[in-house]
C-alpha cells in the first residue's frame, strides 16, 4: 500500500467484492481484507472512502450512487468494527501488529469528519468508533476531544442564532442561507451524537480514574452545555400553545394541559411548525444534547446533593440546577408531541383524496417526526430515573422531584385505553399513533416506585406518603393498569403456552402490568401504617364476590384483584383486624371452590390465575387445607377443554412442585394425587402442542420435585417415567434450555428406586433406566452440547446411575470408553474420575481388563504434568481401584495381573516422579505418598522394587535418577517426611504399613539377589522408617483408652461411614460433599462402607505386621547388611520401640 491512490483503488475494488451477494467473492474479500487490516494505513484508507461524498459524475445512475452508498457503509463498519481491535498492539501470526503513533493521529483527525456527514448510518458508525478509541486515549492521547467537541457545538449554534428563525415555508429561504442552516444542524446534531455515545462509552469505566474522569468532564461541559440545550430546545418548540406552569403540572391530566383536538388555526400553525424544513433533525439534536447533558448531569457524585451547592458547598449543584429546567420542557414537549398526533390523526382522515405518492410520502415526513418527539419524550424519564439511582437516591429529597414524581403519576392514572392495548411487537415502533407510549407508561410507574422506596414514609414524600393517595394508588394500579388488555387475550388465545412463558419471563422496566405490580408491592410495604393497602386490597377481594362469571370485564377485574392480592401478600389483611398471615391463609382457602366454579369459557383467566395464586402463596397455605388445594390442582392439571388450557396446566405444574417443595409438604397426605398427578405432567410433558423448552422444563422440574419429596412410593410409575425421558430428550432443543432439568429427572427416578430390591422386576426397570441413562450422557459429551450439559449429565446422571445401582450392565461400563479423552480435558477430568470410582467399588476386575489400561495411562499423562491443576482426582481413583481391587475373594489371582497394568502403564513413574520432582504443598503430597504407600502394601514380594527400577529407566525420571538405587534415599525420606504432615490417622497408617512392605520386599530381593544395590539402599534408610513406626505404634497405644468421636471430620464417597479414628479420611476428593453421605443408604454407599471394613491395610495390626517384618529380616539377613544397619541406631531407641510393638 505504498501508492495512496493505488491503495485506494485497490482497496474500494474489494469492498466492491465484499458488498456482492456471491459466497466465493465475499470470503475472497474478507480474506483480503482481514489481510489488510495489519497494514496501519489500511485504516486511514477505510475513512477516505467513507467520508467520500463526491459521486456526481455524469454516467452517474441510481444503481451506481447505491453501490457507492454501500460501499462507504462497509468501510466504515470494517473500520467500526476493526480498529478497535488492533488500537492496541496485538500479535497476529506471531507477528506484533502496531499503529503507530502518527497514524493515530490521523485517524483521530480525520474521523471529526463524521461531523459535516449527512448520512445518518455513517455518522452514526464513526461516532461509535470514536467513542471507542475515546475509552483508550482520553485524555492522555486525545486531550482535546471534547474541546472541539464543545467548540464544534458552541460554533454551530452561534451560527444558527445568527441566522435567526427557520422560515416555516422554506421556499421563502435564500439558498445560501438554507445551505448554512442545514450545515450547522448538521454539525451540531453530529457533535451532541458524538458527544453522547464517548460519554457512555467513559461512563461505563468503574474505576476510580473513570468516575473522576467523568467528574470533570460534567464540571467542563455543563456550563456551556446546558444553555445551549435550553436556547435550542426553546427555538425548536417555538410554536404557541396553551401552556401549563411547571407547578401546576402536577395535578394537571392530559385531557385539560393538551390540545388533542386543536381548532382548526391551531392545527394550521402546527402542520406550518411540522413541515418547516429540518424539524425532524432539530428535535433529535435537541434529543442528543439531552442525552449527552444527562449522563453529565449525573457523572459528579458530588453533584448529586440534596442541597443547592455541591457536596461541601464549594460549587453550584448544576444537577439540580439542570433538574428544575426540565419540567417546562418536558410539559411543553408533551404537549407537543398529543398536539401532533392530533394532526396527523385529523390529516389522516383526508389522505384518500391526495395521490398515493403524496400521501405515503406525507406520512413518512410525519412518522419521522413523531418518532423523534417520541424518543425526546422517553430520554427525559430516563434522565428522572438516572437520577433516583444514583447516589442513595438524594435527589428524591430536591425541591420539586415531588412535582415530577406528580406529573408523570397523573400521565400514568389517566393513560387511555387504547394506549394500553397496544401490542408488544409495536412497543419499539416510536412512530406509532399512540397519545402515551408504553415504555413512558412505565417510565412513571418505575420512578413513582424508586421514589416511594427512597422516601420510606418520610415527611419528603408530601402526598406521597397519605393514606388517600395510597388508595387512590391501589386503585388505580388495580382497577386499571394490572389488568389483561385486549393484546394479552389475543395472544393468549392464539397461543397459550407461548404466552404463559412469556408472562414468565415479563420485566417490570418493559412492561406496563409487570411495572404496576411492582409499584403496589412498594406501595403495600412503604406507605404508613402497614396495612393501609392491604386492607383496601381485602375489599376489592371481598368485592370480587358480586362479580359475574360470564362478563369478561368482570372476569378481567377478577383476574386482576388476585394478581394484586398474590403479591401483596405479606401485607395483606381484613379491614379493623390484625395485619398478618393468618388472615391471608383464607385466600387460598377461600379460592379452592373458585376453579371449579363457573362452566364459562371465559372462567379459564381465573383458573389459571388461582393456580398462579397459590403458587404465590404456597409456603402460607394451611395443612389442613392441603388436601383441597391438592385436589384443585390436580383437576387444573388434566386436559379437559374449555375448562382448562395449556396456560392453566403450566400454573398448576409449577405450584404443585412449589407445595411440595415446602416445608409443610406430606409425602403421605399426597399420595391419593399421586397417581393422577404424574399421568398429568407426564401427559402434559409429552404433549405434542407444547414447543418451547421452557415448558417442558417446567414439567420436567415439577415431576423431579414430586419424586424427591415422595421418594419410592413413586416406584409402581416408574416404568411410566423411563418411557417418556426419550420423548424429551428427543425434542428439538438447539439452545438445551430443557434438556438439563430431563437429566435432574432421570437422576431423581435413579435415586426414588435405588432403595428398591434389587431383583425381580427392580432389576428389570434398572437395566431399562441404565439403557436410557448412557445414550443421554453420549449425547451430553458431543462437542456441540458438552459445554453446556457435560457436566451435568457426568455428575448428576452418570455418578448417579452408578451409585444408585446394585449391579453393573454393559450399557454403564461401556460408557467408559469416552473415558481416557475426558481425562485429559480440565472440564471433565473430576467428573469423570467420580464415575471412575464408583465403576471400580461395583465392578473393578471388568473395569481393570477392559478398560484399565487406557485410564492409567491417561492418569499417568496427568500426573506426569507438573503444571497440570487436576492431579488430585486421579489419585483418589487410583486410590479406590486399589482398595477395591485388593477387597475381590479372588485378589490373589487378579494382583498379577495388576502389576503388569501397573509397569505397562507407567502409573508408578509417574506417582514417584511427580514427588520427587514437583515441589507439591505439603498437604498435596501426603495424598501421593498415601497412594505409593498402598500400591507397595499390597505388591507381591519384591515386586515393588522392580516397578522402581523401571521407573528409574523411565526417559522423565532417567536424567535425574539414572539408576534406582539414586531414588530410594530421597522417595524414602520424603515418606518419612509427609508423614508428620498427616492429619489423617488411617493415612499415617497406611503410610506406616507401606515403609514395613518396602522392608519386606527389600528382605525378599536380598535373598533372590544377595548383595543387590536397591536392598542396601533400602536397608540404610531402616533408621527413619523406625522413627516413623514409633510414632504410629504410640499413636495406636495412647488411642485405645480415648474416644475417636475427636477425629470424626466429613469423608469421602469411598470411606466408611461411622469407623473410628483409622477408618476416617480427610480427603474429600471424587466429589464427596461432606457429611451429605452421612446419610446416604444408598448401595453405592453400603459399597463403600464394604471396601472401608475390608481393606486390609486398615484392619491388619500394626504392631503385629512390623513385628513379623522385622523378625523376617532379622533371620533372613545372609550379607549383614540390616544387622548392619541395626547397629547404628541408638539401642534406647529400639529399646523404647521394640516395648511399644510388645505392648501393642
């Protein structure tokens, strides 16, 4: 790119490509220009084309002006969304990547551009990228942004007050004149854009030198940005009107303050003020240095004050000053905006007689604008809100916020009908013909809840904080805003489920009925005394009586009251009685009948609002009243059209699995709805009309719930459940919203049978579950899905599957294949090594030949990895395999066997060379040394030894340690030394146990191989073996008379449940959750309370063992080799120990 004018043409030749609808051209372009994008000039480039206006050449069509528009648009989008990316240094292909620092500056100066740029797309793309490379550089390298910035904004509105009024009639406009006003619109419309999207960008920094950067761009700018916005704004709505004052505005409704209806001179003077040229951009710059002035207004914490002056009094509060501007505008605005509509409903009565071309063309002139009014409207409430949420809420406490608070309340009380019937795809259509905009709806009812939470009954809240106005509130909010519009019926109507999950999933900062039950819930909880509310919510209930079934306004108010009563529950109460729940337990007492009570069609709405109901109130319902709720419930669940949808069985599935999830719940007072219910969310999980997840999801947790809490009194339908998790599995589920609660739902049926005998027709579901249970975890483990459900289907399904079980199938075992993968990735490697010790305490000898092999070297890969963080879970299943190896009646025969799997694997190097080569903390080796110290125990002979010497000749271990005589002196008196470090008194021991095997096997090698180097080595490290012995024999003595309750402390899975002190194990490694298997009486815990009892390396006497270990080197030492060393010792040690094994 030497050649500026060639690297041009060059590079516009490929976004050509890359604008074309042709795959192979569009990666070929892509590819170049990512190419490109190493090139720190490329970017200069991009900016060159996209600011590139000049296209008026005389073979010029309408075809080539569009493919030049799309040409600069994809410029600056890959400008966009490239240079943020490479502002930094960054290494691409080993390569660093690096803007230098003059070209930083260009690119700086040449993206002010986008300030003179009439296309909107454009303009709008670079100021993102300004305010990104702002994030960066302000103010170290780009000191002066917000200097132009401001000048740009002050120089353009100078010169639009030097030009004096747009003319309502722009062809009474000198050109040059129009030219100059468009222009400086422009400017200062771009810069409040730029200005705006740089300040979120910074404010969005949370550090303390981003919150004083933002300090002192609001002490910088708002002095001269406020006037600006206030002259502007005032010059843009220069069209008279009827007005009303800022305080009297608070009491003033939409019907008296606005002129909807305007006579027919008012609607002249408002369509002249409409069509005047450039109104459309003035009201959305006026709209865009709201904004930026906004998020200065609430940058300065020390602003935000309750008083006049600053925080500590040295400057102007110019928040506050900036806040009481605001109601004129804001009520202006307003009424500017009905006054508008009203036009264009009144124009649009006559648009038939105009030509299709002006109309259409007339009407978009009009959306424009009224989109603009719309989003101006919705940027002061967000200014309001802003405010209520910053600093503890002081600005509740301003002079005037009430007057606010007021002004909105009455926009909210008095919203129309139709204004809240409008559907929820058109809440973002900002052009719609609607007098009060949904989102500004909720704008009030939210700062009306932030300001009552702010307040809390304080003098401040003025009316507020009354009775009357509590009343007149819950009225309201009830009567009115929470109740189901004509939109809600129809969706729901057209689509039941979709819309139960919708109301699901409802945002009280979105939606206009989800706002105004938050807004009661504040208002029942902060409004003095406690009750007011809840009491005159009792009325309406009690109203609700004379309400008819069959009116579907009546129905509608119904719904409405029980929404209102569920969430106020903690408030609720009968009028002249005591707050509390005792009276709001007859609610759901009282509403049992309700379901059944109306064969109307439009009865539906309440049923499956008092199924919502008494979910709400499910932790509150009486014990005695149970047994009905239950029966309701059941009845709400099954399929009966016309009486039920799938929106009240959805209500009635998730509040059945919140009553039993209670802590009143009675597993035996369910069982006569047991039956029925499982048919029914089995029925209703299964149905073909349901489609999304969350549906199913619900019906997967409800039915997990009831088979927790009921346990194996679900066991006669448990055939039926397994038949229906492949039909959920099978769903379409790309995203796997449902297909986590399916593996809770299996692992639940796992645990309600695992207590089951396990024959007969037991061992018959059990090998049915287990051939569902594999297939489900293969599928989880696939790279499309495992990140997302891996985890789960390991932990919760497999382990559980393997646990629950009293026998293995092949299904089970074979899953292991995936093993030796799963190991190596840091994700799964605990997970899987769980199973790994549940398969070797249920079927160790199969898991040893088939797949052993591949798991120990995959362990031995792990532990060979000094860097590697999951060593420890390979150990403890190394740990188990072992234990249950050596418990099989067959032990003997198989411990051959072992030992090859152990040499050919090169578990035992790896083991040894992780200790003697890793400096592992200290409570980290003792579950090594714990491990070697067994694997020698139980190895025939002098076997042992020989797996040393291949590890010594081992290419990891053969540079340090070329000959195994060089390792046993420093692994010896690492044992000796992580000894001390055991809490655990079954590790000391084993520890203790494995020295004396080491001993035994050195004894043995001498009398195959008199003379042999690895027997003396081992002989002259006799000495610290004995002082380690001594300790654990005096360990043992002192014991005996003492109570081993001191070292229960939360065991494994593999450990015995309540053994004493040498039965007990610290390690809480495979997943063991601590004293949760405590009580577990599963078979996988009856297993390993089994291995515990039987594992000979805790229950062979030590004193005993040592004491045949040292007779048998003592008589068997033909070179004098141990006699030797025996005589080093001082003979008051051996004296002291040789009493201590006498008196063990």
């Amino acid at each position: 790119m030497s050649d500026a004018a060639a690297a041009v043409q060059a590079v516009v030749q490929v976004l050509t490509l890359a604008v074309s609808q042709d795959p192979a051209q569009l990666s070929r372009a892509n590819q170049q220009l990512e190419e490109w994008e190493r090139e720190p000039r490329f970017w200069l480039i991009l900016l060159q084309i996209a600011f590139d206006r000049d296209h008026s050449t005389a073979d010029a069509t309408a075809t080539a002006t569009t493919a030049h528009h799309a040409i600069r648009t994809l410029a600056i989008i890959r400008f966009k969304n490239g240079v943020d990316k490479f502002w930094r240094s960054r290494v691409v292909a080993r390569v660093t990547v690096t803007i230098p620092a003059d070209v930083k500056h260009q690119i700086r100066h040449a993206l002010f551009q986008c300030l003179y740029e009439p296309d909107r797309t454009i303009a709008l793309q670079a100021a993102v990228a300004i305010s990104r490379i702002a994030r960066n550089d302000y103010p170290r390298d780009w000191p002066d942004l917000f200097t132009n910035l401001q000048r740009a904004m002050v120089d353009a509105h100078a010169a639009l007050e030097r030009l004096g009024p747009a003319p309502l009639a722009p062809s009474t406009e000198d050109p040059a004149s129009h030219s100059a006003r468009l222009l400086n619109t422009t400017i200062l419309m771009r810069a409040a854009d730029v200005c705006a999207k740089t300040l979120k960008e910074l404010e969005s920094v949370k550090i303390l030198a981003g919150k004083m950067r933002m300090t002192e761009l609001s002490r910088e700018l708002l002095p001269s940005l406020h006037p600006i916005f206030q002259q502007y704004f005032a010059e843009t709505f220069s069209l008279p009107r009827p007005r009303a004052s800022p305080s009297a505005s608070s009491s003033a409704s939409p019907s008296t303050s606005t002129t909807t209806s305007a006579a027919p001179a008012d609607l002249a003077s408002l369509s002249a003020w409409a069509s005047a040229p450039l109104r459309a951009e003035q009201v959305r710059t006026s709209h865009l240095l709201l904004k930026a002035i906004s998020r200065l207004a609430v940058a300065d914490m020390g602003m935000i004050s309750r008083t006049a002056s600053a925080e500590g009094g040295n400057s102007e509060n110019r928040a506050l000053a900036f806040f009481r501007s605001t109601p004129h505008a804001l009520q202006t605005l307003k009424d500017t905006r009905l006054a508008y509509l009203g036009l264009l409903r009144s124009s649009s009565t006559s648009s038939s007689s105009l030509p299709s071309s002006s109309s259409s063309s007339s009407m978009a002139g009009g959306t424009s604008l009224l989109a603009a009014l719309t989003k101006h409207l919705h940027s002061f409430g967000k200014f309001f809100l802003s405010l209520i949420q910053k600093d503890k809420g002081k600005a509740a406490f301003w002079d005037g916020w009430t007057d606010v608070v007021g002004w909105y309340w009455v926009q909210a009380k008095d919203v129309s009908p139709d204004s809240l019937a409008v559907p929820r795809d058109r809440y973002a259509d900002h052009g719609a013909l609607i007098d009060y905009p949904p989102r500004f709806v909720v704008q009030a009812l939210v700062l009306l809840k932030k300001s009552l939470v702010e307040w809390k009954g304080k003098p401040e809240a003025g009316v507020f904080g009354s009775q009357p106005f509590a009343i007149e509130a819950t009225d309201v909010l009830v009567r009115k805003l929470m109740r189901l519009n004509a939109d809600d019926l129809e969706r729901w109507q057209a689509d039941p489920e979709e819309w139960s999950v919708g109301e699901e999933q409802e945002n009280y900062e979105l939606d206009i009925r989800p706002a105004a039950e938050r807004t009661l819930m504040v208002l029942a909880q902060h409004t003095k005394p406690i009750g007011v509310v809840g009491e005159h919510l009792w009325k309406h209930l009690e109203a609700t009586a004379a309400l008819s079934p069959d009116a579907l306004d009546d129905v509608l108010t119904r719904d409405a009251v029980y929404a209102a009563v569920g969430r106020c529950r903690d408030y609720l109460c009968r009028p002249g009685g005591p707050d509390g729940d005792d009276d709001g337990d007859d609610v759901p007492t009282a509403n049992q009948r309700m379901g059944r009570s109306s064969a109307s069609p439009l009865w539906i709405v309440v049923r499956r609002r008092i199924a919502w109901l008494l979910w709400e109130w499910s932790e509150q319902v009486l014990v005695e009243s149970r047994p009905a709720v239950y029966a309701l419930l059941v009845e709400l669940l099954s399929d009966v059209p016309g009486r039920t949808d799938v929106a009240v069985r959805l209500a009635s599935a998730r509040c059945i699995a919140a009553l039993a999830d209670a802590l009143e719940f009675d597993a035996d007072g369910f069982m006569p709805y047991l039956s029925d219910a499982l048919q029914s969310l089995a029925t209703l999980a299964a149905a073909s009309e349901l489609h999304e997840m969350e549906s199913i999801k619900t019906c997967t947790d409800s039915l997990s719930v009831l088979i927790e809490r009921m346990g194996p009194r679900v066991a006669p339908h448990s055939d039926a459940l397994v038949d229906l998790v492949p039909m959920l599995w099978q769903q379409e589920d790309p995203d796997c919203k449902a297909k986590p609660s399916v593996i809770v739902f299996i692992s639940k049926i796992l645990r309600a049978i695992e207590l089951l005998p396990a024959e007969g027709q037991t061992a018959a579901l059990t090998a049915k579950l287990h051939g569902v249970v594999a297939p489900i975890v293969r599928d989880s483990l696939s790279p499309a899905v495992s990140h997302l459900l891996a985890k789960d289907a390991l932990s919760l399904l497999y382990v559980r599957a393997l646990h629950s079980t009293a026998t293995m199938t092949p299904p089970l075992l074979h899953v292991l294949e995936l093993a030796k993968d799963l190991i190596a990735q840091p994700d799964y490697c605990v997970e899987i090594c769980r199973a790994i010790e549940e398969v070797s305490m249920l079927s160790p000898l199969a898991m040893l030949e088939t797949y052993g092999r591949d798991i120990l070297s995959a362990f031995a890969a792990i532990l060979a990895d000094p860097s590697s963080p999951m060593v420890l879970a390979p150990v403890a299943a190394l740990d188990t395999l072992v234990q249950a190896l050596a418990g099989l009646p067959n032990w003997l025969e198989v411990r051959d066997t072992w030992m090859q799997v152990l040499d050919s694997t090169g578990i035992v190097t790896a083991l040894v060379g992780c200790l003697l080569h890793t400096k592992e903390s200290a409570s980290i080796a003792t579950h090594f040394v714990g491990l070697v110290c067994r694997i020698a125990f139980y190895a025939p002979g002098a076997s042992f030894l020989g797996l040393i010497r291949s590890a010594s000749r081992h290419a990891h271990m053969a540079s340090t340690y070329p000959d195994s005589t060089l390792i046993w002196p420093p692994l010896v008196s690492l044992v000796c030394q992580r000894f001390e470090n055991m809490a655990s008194a079954r590790k000391r021991k084993v520890t203790a146990l494995g020295l004396a095997a080491l001993l035994d096997a050195a004894v043995v090698e001498q009398g195959v191989s008199p003379g042999n180097a690895d027997t003396r080595e081992v002989f002259a490290k006799v000495p610290d073996m004995i002082a380690v012995w001594s300790e654990a024999v005096a360990e043992i003595r002192e014991s005996r008379s003492n109570d081993f309750s001191k070292y229960t402390r939360p065991t494994s899975p593999i450990a015995s449940m309540e053994l004493d002190a040498f039965f007990d194990d610290d390690d809480d490694l495979g997943g063991g959750s601590g004293g949760g298997w405590l009580e577990d009486t599963s078979p996988g815990s009856a297993r390993a309370r089994h291995i515990a009892l039987s594992d000979r390396a805790l229950t062979v006497s030590l004193a005993a063992h040592l004491s045949e270990v040292l007779t048998r080197a003592q008589t068997q030492d033909a070179t004098g080799s141990f006699a030797a060393v025996m005589q080093t010792i001082d003979p008051l040690v051996l004296d002291m120990f040789r009493s201590d094994l006498a008196s063990a």
